[in-house]
C-alpha cells in the first residue's frame, strides 16, 4: 500500500511500508543507470570529455550541503528546544531519534540518483552541437510569430511590461530556479517525516532531465535570444542577461550547450506544482509554486531564453513524467480500461516511431535526432511488458506485436545505416536472418501449444543491439571499435538464436512442425 501523505510516521515502524524499498527508489535508480551509460557511451565513442559543467562536485555541493543543513536544523533544533534540560545536551539525543540509519541511507539513495542523472544530462547536452546541427530557429521563430499575430514574443512582452521592475523581477524568478531543485528536493526528501512520496518527485524530475535530452536532439534549436541577438537589445543589465553572455562565452570554448526545445525550466516547476497539488499539500505551498510556474513561463519568454513553443512542450512534459514516474513508483493508478490500453498504445508508438527514426538517419545531420528518438522507442520496450506484467492484461496482440515492434524498429534502423555506409551489409543480413528464423521457430512452437521464452542470451542480445544501433548513428564512421561492437553483436545474435532453438527443441516443439499446422488443444 502507498503512503501518500508526508507527515505518515508509520513507514518507520515494523511492518510499515519501507522507505529502502526498491519498489520506490528503482525507478529513479534505473533512470539514474541508464543516462551514466549513455553519457559513458557518447563519450567514449566521440571522444568527449566528461565534464562538471554546472560545478556541481563544487561549488553547488556547498548549496545542496546548505539546504540539507538546514532541513535538519529546522527538524531537530525546535524539537530539542521543547524538551527539558540543556538544549545542547538535548540536539543529540532528538538527532538519533530522528535520523536512524535507514532514513539517511533513504536520503542519500534518492540524492545519488537524482545527481547522476543530472550530471549525465548536463553532459549530453554539452555533446549537443557535435553530434547534431542546431538549424531549426528559422522555423521556430517563425511558428512564433505566426502565434503573436506577427510579433515576437519577447520584444512583446518587454513592451507590456516595461524594462523596469518587470525585468529585475523576472531576471531573479528565473536565476531562482538554480536554487530551487536543491530546495525542493530537502523539502521533499528532508522535511517531510515520509520521503516516499519524496521519492516520486525524485522520479519526476529524472523522466524531466530524459524527455529534456530527446527534445534537444529531437529540434535542434538555440533559442531566440541566440538565435536572433538584435530582438533583446533593449533589455537592461540584469542576472539573466549577465548569464546569458557567459553561456555564450563558454559555448565558444565547447564547455556548455545552448538549447531551446523543450523548455525545462517550465517543465521542472510545473513538475512540481503538479505533485504537490495531487498530494494535497498546504495551499499556501501550492499557491507558491503554481506562482511560480506563471512567472518562470513569463521570464523564459520576456528575456528569449525560449519559443513559446517550448513552453508549451515543457507545459506538456511536465505531465508526462509525472503520470509515468507516478504509475512506475505506485503513487497513481489507472482504470481497469487503460490498464488494458496503455502497453499496446506503446507498442504501437514504438512502431510509428520507426519511419521516422530512418527517416532521420538518411538526414545524416540529424544523427542526435535520430538516436534520441530509436532510445526512446527502445525504453517502451521495457515499459509495455513491465505494465502488462505488473496489471496482469497481458494480451494476444501485445504478445505478437511487442516482439514485431522490437525487430521492426532494430533492423528498420539497421536496413538504413547500411544504406548511409555506416555498416555492413553482410551483418545485416545475418541478423535479419536470425530474426526471421527464430520468429518462425516460435511460431511453429506456439501452433503445437509450446510457448518458446527469450532466454538470458536473448535478452542480452536486444540490449546490445540497441547499443550498436546508437552507436552507429553517433559514432565516427569506420572507427575500429564500431567494427568489433558490430562483431560482437552478430556473434550475440547468432548465439541467441541457436539458444532459442534449443529451447524449443527441449520443451518438445516440433522442429519441423508446418505453420499451417492447427494449434493443439
């Protein structure tokens, strides 16, 4: 049973619902996971380097250090203050009552994943303009004016409003959002007595930092106040416009990225906003942050930091990952009816998405692009099973489509690469082959009542063959290690089909069963 209600002292006490558990911390682990080997990958296959470029292991540790610090001062000190005695010989005594063992080690795990998944985001990012052109402003600022009847929304906006107290004010709403990640996640993780539903916002903002990176690289774009500088030269001298030339300073030395679409400032607060509303929160709170929200959208669009479209994608981000990191910790539930819908709604979005992902390999420029969607596409391969599994609605059609939507989206990928050069034919026509071969295998197996699972080779097969694909987009053509990944997965591929084979032979599937064959009772 989930615990939604912060102040629920119960999940400390035997038999309570645990805090340690990974059934809450899995999911933000898994995201933290999965974007570390991402960056390592990008990395090593481009030969970037990793870099702290927020200097978060320094100078924001002191703020993190700071607002945690301050959670515990604010948790302990009133309490020792009431008890009788010396308050100093009082702090100790509430500090172990307090804060045992497992609720810092709840702290530190829901910490850890939240920070690697962020410093991998800040250094894909960092990747962006060399692994994709960023060439997409043109039509964005066009898609803005054609929404403000001709304007451009910052000019606009500085004429409403005035460059004035607006601009200081909204200069220092959105250099807030700097201090507020740290601030909201002691809130949620520190201040409050049951860091579960913590550990939903945890979540959240791991999906923000993921969706953010596919739509970077998804439409490349710099944002108006780079893109076209003379519309924002009436701005007066203030925090965001001091950062702004920073960025534009370190961009030229290959330090930062500068990117539009989506806008996660907006998608981050309304993240927020959104989660504290549905847990019910103080009003005063929710008032707050939904303030907040209002002024962070102003400012992004007043100073050109973003398109009012990327607004709007982060409006609509915002959702996205609350209901999917809601669903993925058991802090929302869905209808009997959509249980059944959703893992075949994403099966079938993971085949749509495959013209589009060789669609953009042929656009060779939109490499990123193209790699951000195929990843994408591969995480609902994960997700489709993992919810059919957990609602018990597994169905006939995501038995057969789930394992089509996998083949289609990898060799569809594949089929393309080797008609850019960027692998060998030879190779995939082997895999193709041993796609084929072990569909039919299992066909035959299933009309004679014998159900042929993946085995361990199998599933280590679809994740290396989702590594190559990727790398293969973004890798520099001809390199040897691409050569000895590609070999690596044709020796994988071709094991895991012999594997399959096997099994079907050992849980007594006829070999040569015709698929015409009637399916046994």
């Amino acid at each position: 049973m989930v615990t939604n209600n912060p102040n629920d002292a119960s999940v400390w006490a035997r038999g309570g619902a645990n805090p340690l558990s990974l059934r809450w911390h899995g999911p933000a682990l898994l995201i933290a996971a999965l974007m570390v080997a991402a960056t390592a990958a990008l990395a090593i296959g481009n030969g970037f380097s990793l870099r702290d470029t927020d200097n978060m292991l320094s100078g924001r540790m002191g703020l993190l250090f700071g607002v945690i610090g301050f959670f515990l001062a604010v948790d302990v000190l009133p309490r020792a203050v009431r008890r009788r005695g010396s308050v100093l010989e009082t702090i100790p005594a509430v500090f172990r009552e307090r804060w045992n063992r497992k609720r810092v080690a709840v702290i530190a795990l829901g910490l850890l994943s939240f920070y690697a998944t962020y410093l991998s985001y800040r250094n894909i990012k960092s990747f962006l303009p060399q692994l994709t052109v960023q060439d997409l402003d043109v039509d964005l600022i066009g898609l803005d004016r054609s929404m403000f009847f001709g304007h451009d929304p910052g000019p606009l906006l500085q004429s409403v409003l005035g460059t004035g107290l607006f601009a200081q004010v909204l200069s220092s709403v959105y250099l807030f959002f700097l201090a507020f990640i740290p601030i909201s996640l002691g809130a949620a993780l520190i201040a409050c007595t049951n860091p579960i539903p913590g550990l939903w916002y945890v979540t959240a903002l791991g999906m923000n930092w993921v969706l953010g990176i596919i739509s970077y690289y998804a439409v490349p774009a710099v944002g108006p106040v780079f893109a076209a500088p003379w519309l924002y030269t009436k701005l007066p001298d203030t925090g965001v416009t001091s950062l702004q030339q920073s960025l534009i300073s370190e961009q030229a030395e290959g330090f930062h990225s500068i990117a539009a679409f989506a806008s996660l400032h907006v998608s981050v607060t309304f993240t927020a906003a959104l989660i504290a509303h549905l847990l019910g929160l103080a009003r005063a709170l929710r008032v707050a942050l939904w303030t907040f929200v209002v002024l962070t959208v102003l400012a992004t669009l007043y100073f050109g930091w973003h398109y009012a479209i990327d607004d709007v994608a982060g409006l609509l981000m915002a959702p996205v990952a609350v209901v999917l990191s809601g669903l993925a910790t058991g802090h929302l539930s869905l209808s009997e009816r959509w249980r059944r819908r959703l893992p075949n709604a994403l099966t079938v979005a993971r085949i749509g998405v495959v013209p589009l992902v060789m669609w953009l390999i042929f656009a060779d420029e939109h490499a990123g692009a193209a790699a951000a969607f195929f990843v994408a596409a591969s995480l609902t391969d994960s997700i489709d099973g993992i919810l059919a599994r957990r609602w018990r609605v597994v169905s006939v059609f995501g038995t057969l489509a789930d394992p089509v939507a996998d083949k289609l989206l990898v060799i569809g990928s594949l089929v393309t690469l080797a008609a850019v050069d960027r692998v060998a034919v030879w190779a995939v026509v082997i895999i193709t082959a041993r796609e084929v071969m072990v569909s039919l295998i299992r066909a035959r197996a299933k009309r004679s009542g014998v159900v042929v699972p993946a085995g361990p080779l199998g599933k280590a097969k679809m994740f290396l063959q989702s590594v190559t694909v990727v790398a293969l987009i973004l890798g520099p053509a001809g390199a040897d290690w691409l050569l000895v990944l590609v070999l690596a997965t044709v020796a994988i591929t071709v094991l895991s089909g012999v594997e399959v084979w096997l099994r079907a032979r050992r849980e007594g599937a006829p070999p040569t069963a015709p698929l015409t064959a009637p399916a046994q009772p």
